[in-house]
C-alpha cells in the first residue's frame, strides 16, 4: 500500500527589482562570485575595472531574461588590490567595490 502527500503548490514568481550583490567570498584568492538579479529582459554588461578605472575584464555582455545570477570572476593573473565591479542592465547601472588578496 501507499499514500500521497498534500498536494504542495509553488509560486514562482521573477525577481521585482535590479540588485547587484556583494561579491563572495570578500577579500577573495584568486576568485569570487558575483551575484545579480534582474526583473525583466534586459541587455547586461558586467564590467571589472581597476582602482584607477581602467577596464580590466568584461565577464558579460548579452540580453538576459529576468532572474537571478551568479558569476565567477578568477583573478589569478591581477595583483592585490581593489578592484570594482559594474552592473550595467537597461537603464540600472550601479558599483560595487572588491578586495583581492595574494
């Protein structure tokens, strides 16, 4: 014999607003997740510079549909240092500082 559970009901529903989060782990060696979620499709660039601005990496550029991501930056070949990140998703642009440490 056998029995089945309540039927369990989930609601998935897209993220509502833009949100780029901290890098993890911060200070990092040699790499880091960085993590962003956005509520519709949007063409999405993720920039990495320098501490004097200079671009360093472009990890993304593309149209995403709305969601939630994880990116993997590996620095191996950086020094230590501060490092920034930038989220660039339709019309939300924001920045975020990080810490590398050899």
């Amino acid at each position: 014999t056998f029995s089945y559970s309540d039927e369990v009901v989930v609601d998935v529903n897209a993220p509502l607003i833009f949100s780029l989060e901290q890098n993890y782990p911060n200070p990092f060696n040699p790499s880091t997740k960085i993590s962003f979620t956005i509520p519709q499709t949007a063409n999405v660039k993720l920039s990495i510079y320098n501490a004097i601005g200079e671009k360093i990496a472009e990890l993304m550029n593309e149209a995403k549909s709305a969601g939630t991501y994880d990116v993997e930056f590996n620095a191996s070949e950086l020094s230590s240092g501060i490092y920034l990140y930038r989220l660039e998703a339709g019309e939300f642009i924001q920045t975020r500082k990080m810490s590398l440490m050899k």
